[in-house]
C-alpha cells in the first residue's frame, strides 16, 4: 500500500495541461517544432533551391508537395481526433505523441535522398514528413480547445504563432548559411535534433492527472465514441453548411491564396532577377518574422481577448491592404533591388499577425459543435489549400501579372474582406455560441 500511495504522490507532482503556464509552455513547443522544419523546408531550401536557377512554378511545386497533407487534414485527421477513445495517456496526446515520432521517422528518409539537389525525393520526404505533422498539429489543437479557456484563445494563438514564427526564423536564418557551406546531410542531422529538443515538452506533459506519461492501452471503463462515424459527418457537413461558416471558409482560402501568390514569385524574382543572395534573402526574412511573430502576436493576441475578433481583424486587413499597396507602388518604380528590404517587411510582418487574430474567431466558431476539432481544422485546411494553390499558380502568373499587379489584387482583396466582416452576426455569429 505504502509503494501506491508513494507513485501516486510522485504522479501528482509530474506536470499536466491542467497548469496555466505548463499549456503555454507545451503548445509553444509543439508549434516551434513545426517552425523549425517549415524554416529549413519552405524558406532556407526553397530560396537555395531559387539560387540553383529553378524556376518559380518548381519551387511553388515544392510548396504544394509539401502543403498537400494540411489541406486534407480534416478528412485524414479531424474526425480520428474527435471520436478518439479514451487512451491511458490521454484522449488526444496519444495521437501526439505517436505523430510526433512518425514525423521525426519521416525526416530521417532525408538521410537516404541521392540527389539533394533535386526537389523530387526531397519533396517526397517532406510530403510524408507533414501526413505526420498535420496529425500532430491536430491533436494540439483539439488539446487547446479541451484545455484552453475561452477567454484565452487569443493569448494562446500569439503563444503558438510566436512559437511557430520563432522556429521558423531560426531554421530559416541558421539552415540559409549551412546550406552554403556544409553538406546537406549535416543540415538534415541537425535538423533531427534541434526538432527532437522542441518535442520533449508535448511528451513528457501529461493531458490531465491520473493519464499515464507512456502507455498504449486503452483506459479502463472509457465509453467509446458518442456517434457513429456516418453521423458524426452529418453533424459536422450540416455544421460547415451554414452561411456564416461558409463565409469564414472563404475568408481563409482567400487570405492564405494572395499571401501565397505573391510571396513565392517575389522571393524566386528577387534571387534570380534583382540578384539577391539566398541566404541573405532567408535570414532578412527570418528577421522580419521574429520581430511581428514574437512581440507583435502576443500583443494582437491580447487585443483580440480584450475587444474580441472583429476589430483586431479589421485594423490588420485595412493596414495588410495598405502596406500591399505601398509594395506595389514600389515593385512598379523600377527600383525592386534596392527596396527588396522595405518591400518585404511590408508583405511579411502583417499577414503573421493576422493568422493570430484570425484563429481565435475560428476556435470560438467550432468550440462546442460536434466534431469541433475537425470543423476547426477545415477552417485550416481551406487556409492551407489556399497557400498551395497561391503557390502552385505562381508561376504561371508570370507570363499574366507583374509582380506590381499582383501586390495591388492583394491590396484590393485585403479591403474586400475588411468590408465583408463589418457585421459580426454575417460572419461571426457562430462565435458566441
């Protein structure tokens, strides 16, 4: 009896996502993880990939390839996490940690890649390495929901997103320069561990107390899913058919498809037509990043808690649409290779900080529906599928757009949607359910 009671006592003090400060702790690592290799993968390797002269409509390819799980994160992932049972280690941290350790698989397939410098089997690790990423991302998410006061959504969303924007700017301004200097298997080595130390948080901090800290057995007694898997996606399309969801649909595929559109055909033309180094190209934006991702997420994320969703959004979509503007005026005079700095952080810091405004809206319309993390991560995937179409159609814009008329249509679509969410009950009514 003495040896029980003993384990339970030492039980107790083990860390859970019941504590404040441990949840913040857990969710910043879990998104620095993703940071980290998105850093390597989307910026540090894709403007590598640029100074080798690909073209843009490969290095867009290279986006897709990668983006393609994330866009169908609700249908290979959402309704798992939602119906999940109820595991010894936790309902959802289960399917974490075990995402965790596919993902971390997944990026050791770098090691056996013949020719690095082909995107091909590059991209197809990073395709397999994001099926195991998006599964972990959506158990963080159904975590946040479960764990996280309402109240709290928009602190949480500047925690994650300056989690997220951190990795990212390090992996990005660290791998830019190892690219150039040590081989591509070093980069991948280090990679592989600098993600490890990221994910030691999410695994050694329990769900809540009594969850054992490694089991995969079921728990005792756990009721299995309250609806069959037919119904359960009857609620959740009736849920996503309703005109304000349909609305906030929208809203994420257009946001996510402009960003995107400009931003990979900036950032090729910028290596290969007005001379930029790769590297130095990753490490300003690296920069440009840690800045709006760090101080300014957590302050939209308390202004979002404080005035609610709809002001904060508002104010990024006009400034976001004035800043677009500004670029194109300056893509347009003629003197792009000069004002490659100015005109990036006006395109780069502002869409950061509107993700962070955008989220908890997104949250406070899925919480509490049935199939809410799945509805939340179709909210997400329509964002990630605009990213990828954005980039996929990149190239093709060349022989359309110049670069100016592409950052005046993000301009024009930026002030579009500042008009459309100026009624809260026609886009946000969900929300205060």
């Amino acid at each position: 009896m003495s040896v029980s009671v003993g384990s339970r006592e030492r039980e107790s003090l083990l860390p859970t996502l019941g504590r404040r400060g441990t949840r913040y702790v857990v969710f910043f690592c879990a998104y620095l993880y993703q940071g980290l290799v998105a850093g390597f993968s989307l910026t540090a390797l894709a403007n590598h990939y640029a100074g080798l002269g690909l073209p843009a409509s490969e290095v867009g390819l290279h986006f897709a390839i990668a983006g393609l799980p994330w866009t169908l994160q609700p249908l290979l992932w959402g309704a798992l996490i939602d119906r999940a049972g109820g595991a010894r280690m936790g309902r959802r941290r289960i399917w974490a940690a075990c995402a965790a350790l596919g993902a971390q698989a997944s990026l050791g397939l770098l090691w056996f890649v013949s020719k690095p410098d082909a995107l091909g089997w590059v991209g197809l690790v990073f395709l397999l390495h994001s099926l195991f990423a998006s599964l972990l991302d959506t158990a963080c998410d159904r975590m946040i929901m479960d764990h996280v006061p309402e109240a709290e959504f928009g602190r949480m969303s500047g925690c994650t997103r300056g989690g997220f924007v951190i990795g990212t700017s390090l992996s990005a301004a660290l791998f830019s320069t190892l690219l150039t200097s040590v081989s591509f298997f070093v980069c991948s080595a280090l990679l592989i561990g600098l993600s490890s130390l990221a994910l030691v948080p999410l695994i050694l901090v329990r769900e809540a107390a009594g969850d054992a800290l490694f089991s995969l057995a079921s728990r005792a007694g756990a009721a299995p899913s309250a609806l069959p898997f037919r119904a359960f996606l009857v609620q959740l399309v009736a849920g996503l058919r309703r005109p304000t969801a349909l609305r906030l649909l929208a809203l994420c595929f257009c946001v996510d498809f402009a960003l995107s559109l400009f931003e990979v055909r900036f950032n090729v033309e910028a290596v290969q037509v007005h001379g930029w180094d790769p590297s130095a190209l990753s490490r300003l934006q690296a920069g440009l990043a840690l800045v709006s991702g760090t101080v300014g997420a957590l302050g939209i994320g308390l202004w979002s808690d404080r005035a609610g969703p709809l002001p904060a959004l508002t104010g990024l979509f006009l400034a976001g649409a004035a800043s677009f503007g500004a670029a194109a005026i300056l893509i347009r005079a003629d003197h792009v290779t000069t004002a490659v700095p100015l005109i990036l952080g006006l395109t780069n810091t502002l869409p950061t900080l509107l993700v962070v405004a955008l989220v908890p809206a997104l949250m406070r319309a899925s919480r509490g529906r049935p199939g809410a993390a799945t509805q939340f991560e179709v909210f997400m995937a329509v964002m990630n599928f605009g990213s990828v179409v954005g980039g996929g159609v990149s190239g093709a814009s060349t022989s359309i757009l110049s670069g100016g008329s592409i950052a005046m249509f993000v301009a024009l679509l930026f002030l579009i949607c500042a008009a459309s969410i100026q009624r809260p009950d026609w886009l946000f009514e969900a929300s205060r359910r």
